[in-house]
C-alpha cells in the first residue's frame, strides 16, 4: 500500500506577510522614543547655551566697566578734594576754584593710566595718547556732574574746610559723577573703545 506525504506549501503572500512582521519588529519602541528625545535636546541645548554665554558677556562688561569708572573717580577724587581745599582755603572765588579742581582731577587720572603703562616699559609718546584716549570723555563726564553739582548746591562752594556742608556736598558730588560715567564706560568698552584699549595691553 503506498503511504501519501503531505508537505506544507508556503504561498509568496504568506512570505511577503512575514518579511513585514520581522520589519515592524526591528526597531524597538524605547529606542525610537530615545531618538526622538535626543533629536529634541539637539535643537534646545544650544539655545540655553547661546543665552547663558549672552548673560555671561553682560556681567563680565558690567564688572569692567565699573572698574574702570572707579580707577577714574579715584583720580578724580583727589584731584578734586585738593583743588576745592586749596581754592577755598586760600579763599578763591567759585570759577578759579572749579578750574584749579578740574585740572588736578586730570592730572591725577591720567597719572594713574600713565604709571603702570610706563613701568610696563610703554614710551611716552604711546603711554600718553593711550591715557587720553582711554580717560578723557570718562572723566570729562565726571568733571561736568561733579562741578555742576557743587555750583547748584547752596553754600556748598562758600563753606569753609571746616564746615559739614563742603565735605558731604563734595561726596554726593562725586558719588553722582561716577554714577554719570558708568554708562559712558560701558559703551565704550563695548566698542573696543575706552579702557578696553589699557585692558588690550595687560597692564592694568
């Protein structure tokens, strides 16, 4: 008696269903996910980055700025505590008092520029026009509040060394020029301009 076999036929519609199971099976659902948060962060990281680089900019300009505005007021200040103690000592008028203030508050800011170009080894010439040109509008802004405000103060000119009202007017006067030549300061260093030109040669 002859025994029949019967051999299992497979369609190509069932293998063209199973190359699409095994398809659909080969990328896992956590690792789609996983490629779609790492193409979201790619396109966030750089914006954070980007603003905190931006606030970083801005103190770091602030913090110089202010320096700066400190390094002039310090050479204004003495400038200009001398040339009112000595005008009103030897008991000047007003303008030759003012004039006598103002021109030490330049000569003394822009000795303090000059000395440590100089003894960086700068020439003259060059340590001079780097002073000017770093020192001048600064601490003509300064020279303007200041002076200004002695004159509008009543009495303060008048007052004696001695007398209260001379030294606190003085001091607000200068408080306020400095808070004038901040802004002056910052958008100059921020041109490359001002005392960004002294930074440049790292020696201040």
């Amino acid at each position: 008696m002859m025994e029949l076999q019967i051999v299992p036929t497979t369609t190509p519609a069932d293998i063209e269903r199973e190359a699409r199971c095994k398809s659909t099976s080969t990328a896992p659902e956590p690792e789609k996910h996983r490629t779609h948060l790492g193409h979201h962060h790619e396109g966030w990281m750089p914006a954070a980055a980007s603003e905190h680089h931006g606030a970083h900019e801005g103190a770091s300009l602030n913090r110089t700025a202010f320096m700066a505005t400190l390094h002039c007021l310090s050479g204004c200040t003495i400038g200009e505590v001398l040339g009112m103690a000595l005008g009103t000592a030897l008991g000047w008028s007003n303008w030759p008092t003012v004039g006598l203030a103002v021109a030490l508050a330049f000569l003394f800011g822009y000795g303090m520029t000059l000395y440590p170009l100089r003894r960086a080894g700068m020439t003259w010439g060059a340590a001079l026009g780097l002073a000017l040109a770093s020192d001048t509008l600064s601490m003509s802004t300064m020279e303007l509040v200041d002076n200004a405000i002695m004159l509008v103060i009543p009495g303060a000119m008048e007052a004696g060394l001695s007398d209260p009202l001379f030294w606190g007017s003085l001091a607000v006067s200068l408080v306020l020029a400095g808070a004038a030549a901040f802004p002056v300061n910052r958008w100059l260093i921020a041109r490359g301009k001002g005392h960004a030109l002294v930074h440049g040669h790292h020696c201040h």
